[in-house]
C-alpha cells in the first residue's frame, strides 16, 4: 500500500475508484481508535468508488501507519489527514467519519470548513457537547454493568470514556489468552476478528509507550461556538444501545439543521455490523432524500429536532421493519422490499398497492 510522510510521520493509505466517466468528487473515510482503514475497505470501498474517488487511511499509531512519541490529540490528527489531503491533491471532499475519526474530521473542519463538502457522522462522543446539560443515564449500560462486575472488570458504564477503557481491558484478556465474554464481543467489535491479536498488541503498544491515553481520552479541542458555524450538510448516526447516543441527544440543539438517525438495536461498532444500514443512508443523504423529508414534515410546524429510527433497518445482510406494535417484520431481501411491504400491510382494502 502507498505511504505518505507527512508532519513527519508515515501514514499509510489506500485509494479506490472506479475510474467512472466525468470528473468525480472525493470521499474521505476516517476510522476510529483501536481500529485501521480495513474499517471502511472490505464493505464500503467498493460499493462508495462507483460516485466517489475514495480516499482511506491509518491515523498515526494505527493500522500500517508510524507510532511515534507524540502526537495523538484530536487536532495533530487532523492536521496530519489535512497534510495527506494536501499531497495527494484533494481540495474539497466529503466525509465519512467513525467514533473516535469523527472527532479528527470534526477538529479539520473546524480548522479548514471551506474544504468539507458534507459529513456523515458514525456514533461520534464529543467531550464539549456532552458538557452541555446535567449529566444523563445510558439505559443501556445499566444491563452492562451486572455484566462486568461479575466478570471481576472494575469499570464504570457511567464514564465517557467507558469504551475506550473496555477495549484496553479486553486487549490484555486476548494477549493473556482470556475468552472475551459473549456478552461483551459486540462493544469490543475491532478485538473480535482474524487480526485480533495483532490489534490488541499495537493497541496496548500506544497506550503504554505513547501519550495517547491522555491525549485522546481528554479535551478534544472541540468548541461549541466553532461547532455551530459549521454550516455543511451534516448526517449524525447513532446505534441505539450506544453509549455516544447521549451525545447525539446533546448535538440536536447544536445543529439543528443537521439529519439525526438511530440504528435500531444496533452499538457502537453498527458500521461494522450493519454495513448495509449505513451504505442506504449515506446514499439517501447524499442524494437529498432527508433534506427533501424534512421539508415536508416541518410544513406549517414550529422546527424541532430529535433522533430519528427507521422503520426499515437491516440486520445481519437482511432487512426488516417495525410495526407500530414495535413486532418485527422480515426478513426480506432489500429495503425497497420492505417498504412494498409495509404499503400492502397498511392499503385500505380492496386499494390498488402502489408497484
């Protein structure tokens, strides 16, 4: 794979393109910590290089990127996918961002908002957004935390940071040879693969030789005031059962011209679970779909923002909705299938369903 020395550091990155006619905009994807550009290659390259020039890469201390002493807050990241951007001759771009990389594309955005086309944001936590309001419970954690006390992990669920330190604890299970708990595999998703332990190690690796602990887990540099200028077009995502979904609670009232969406049932790692999930709805945002839906939801109201769940979703390669009974529909083959369905299950009778 090519390299890139920039700010002095080698980073590694891959491009895809299917070398369609016409000139083509520029997609940069950026994954999250304890993950690489694999993240995005193996389920969104492909599918993304047929309108988009793609553009993925390691940050520093990840993947086949450099590790080195320093340089791992926020902003050093996005000056280092800035230098990349600049070298490899990409003006503007839009953006596909997850976790911990929606932080670095948000700090870049801030920095350069004239280079950001859009931003598709994938269960992103923001230190100075969850700052906004009294502190909230994360429903869900509450089931968690049973969990890992009985596994004897002194963690707490109420911790922003909670993910972060979960993967540290369960990267030194997989170099001890420790089973990772079922009920824990999906919130430590990038340790569970073929390059687990190579993940795990280069993982311990930067948090113990590296000042990125601190750096990364501390203020990310984000100001409420730069955050509210930016004037792109914005998809904020969510997993339902995550722990960052109370930032996009907090986020609502800081965009409220951006798009929220939830994923139904889905965590954390939903980009690497539910790929096809994200692909429908980066392709619906990017063609106006939800701006056009919300136009006409908010005719004649007062604008109220909130995170809103499909009624269609998929799960395991196969979609599925929810009726208002909240009964799972499905399986069916696509998402066009799905809402066929749920027009003749809700046709008056003896009513034509519309092909």
């Amino acid at each position: 794979m090519p390299t890139a020395i920039v700010n002095g550091v080698r980073l590694n990155y891959v491009q895809a393109d299917d070398g369609g006619d016409g000139p083509r905009e520029d997609l940069v994807m950026v994954h999250g910590l304890a993950t690489n550009l694999a993240f995005w290659y193996f389920q969104y390259a492909a599918e993304f290089s047929k309108r988009f020039r793609v553009t993925m890469f390691d940050l520093r201390g990840h993947g086949r990127s450099e590790m080195p002493a320093d340089g791992y807050s926020p902003g050093e990241m996005a000056r280092d996918m800035g230098a990349l951007l600049d070298q490899l001759g990409i003006d503007r771009a839009h953006f596909v961002a997850h976790s911990f990389g929606g932080v670095v594309a948000l700090k870049f955005a801030c920095d350069q908002p004239q280079r950001v086309r859009s931003l598709v944001l994938a269960d992103s936590h923001i230190a100075a957004v969850r700052r906004l309001g009294p502190p909230q419970d994360w429903d869900f954690g509450e089931g968690i935390q049973p969990i890992l006390d009985r596994h004897g992990l002194d963690l707490d669920t109420r911790d922003p940071y909670f993910g972060y330190h979960l993967i540290t604890r369960m990267a030194q299970w997989q170099l001890q040879g420790t089973e990772v708990p079922a009920e824990l595999s999906e919130l430590v998703s990038p340790l569970m693969g073929k390059s687990a332990r190579q993940t795990a190690k280069q993982w311990l690796a930067l948090m113990e030789t590296t000042p990125a602990r601190a750096q990364m887990m501390g203020d990310d540099g984000l100001a409420l005031d730069e955050l509210r200028k930016l004037g792109f077009p914005i998809l904020a995502l969510y997993g339902e059962h995550s722990h960052a979904r109370l930032t996009g609670k907090a986020l609502l009232d800081v965009w409220p011209q951006a798009e929220f969406r939830g994923v139904r049932g889905a965590g954390h790692f939903f980009p690497s679970s539910r790929p096809q999930e994200l692909v429908s709805d980066c392709k619906r945002f990017w063609g106006g779909e939800f701006s056009a839906e919300r136009r006409r939801n908010r005719a004649g109201e007062a604008p109220r923002n909130y995170i809103r769940n499909d009624r269609v979703f998929a799960v395991d390669g196969a979609w599925y909705f929810m009726t208002r009974e909240q009964c799972r529909m499905g399986p069916f083959a696509s998402r066009e299938e799905a809402h066929m369905e749920i027009q003749a299950m809700f046709a008056p009778k003896n009513a034509a369903v519309p092909a």
